[in-house]
C-alpha cells in the first residue's frame, strides 16, 4: 500500500523474486543500481498509485517487465539510463495520473511503447536532452500535442524531436 524503492544496490542485478507483487500503492523508484540490467521480475505488476522513476540504472537497456503495467496513479519519469534505447516494456500503459518526464538518457532512440497512454491523462510533457531522440511522435505525444493541459518542453534531443514544433 506504500512505497517501494529500489535504489543504490551495486550488485544488484536482476528484480527476481518479486514476481507476485501486481500493485505499489504510493509509488516505486527504481534508481542508482549500476549493475540492473532488466526490470524482469515486475512482470505482474498492473498499477501504481502514485509515482514511477526509473533513473541512474546504468546498463538497464529497456522496460521489459513493466509489459503488464497499465496504470500510474501520478507522474512517469525516466532519466539518465545510459543504455535505455527503447521504451518497449510500457505498450500497455493507458494512464498516467501527472507529468510525463523523460530526459538525460543518451541512447533512448524512440518513444515507442508509450502510445497507448490516453493523453487526458498526462498533465504535462517534458522531452529533453536526449541526445539519440529523433523519434517522439508516438500517438500519446500526438494527442497530448493537440490538446495540451500543462507546460510542454521539448529540447536538447535528436533532429526530428528537438522542438515542439518540429514533433508537431
């Protein structure tokens, strides 16, 4: 009904072992561990009712087991994973209950896997200083684009995603 975080374990280097939790009520953070390659071990998890942040995991190289994720209670943040290229692992995400931060993750090339989200559901949208990010229109950013209820900032990223108007 809490919390979970998962943060500043070195060693750590899968989520095994955590296979029946389906709902963190407040919210979850998953950041710091240098050596979490995979989120596998989340599989079954369906909702979270607050926050989810996933940053400063090094060699995490993409979201799968998050594929059973389709609800947050409040914002989405995914910053500096060195090695993140793709943010497959979050297609069956349908609602985020706040902002929508993606930033600092050098090799994220598309935001593939996040187009699904119901754009009511984001309150605002910041895309920036993702160096390889050239692909953001995914129809969830689209949608939000058309008819945005909060503040938009998109820069610092690849060609083809370094602006609002150029995703437009």
């Amino acid at each position: 009904g809490g919390s979970f975080s998962i943060r500043e374990n070195d060693a750590l280097t899968s989520l095994t072992g955590l296979d029946n939790v389906t709902f963190i009520g407040e919210g979850l953070g998953i950041w710091g561990n240098d050596a979490l390659a995979s989120l596998t071990g989340l599989d079954n998890l369906t909702s979270i009712g607050g926050n989810l942040n996933i940053g400063l995991n090094a060699p995490l190289v993409s979201l799968v087991g998050l594929d059973n994720l389709t609800s947050i209670g409040g914002y989405l943040s995914l910053y500096v994973n060195d090695a993140l290229t793709s943010l497959i692992g979050l297609e069956g995400l349908t609602s985020v209950g706040g902002f929508l931060n993606i930033y600092n993750n050098n090799t994220l090339i598309s935001l593939t896997g996040l187009d699904n989200i119901d754009a009511v559901s984001i309150d605002s949208l910041f895309i920036n200083n993702n160096n390889s990010l050239s692909t953001c229109e995914v129809q969830s950013v689209c949608d939000y684009l058309a008819i945005p209820t909060g503040t938009i900032m998109i820069y610092g990223n690849a060609l083809g995603c370094s602006s609002q108007t150029e995703v437009e």
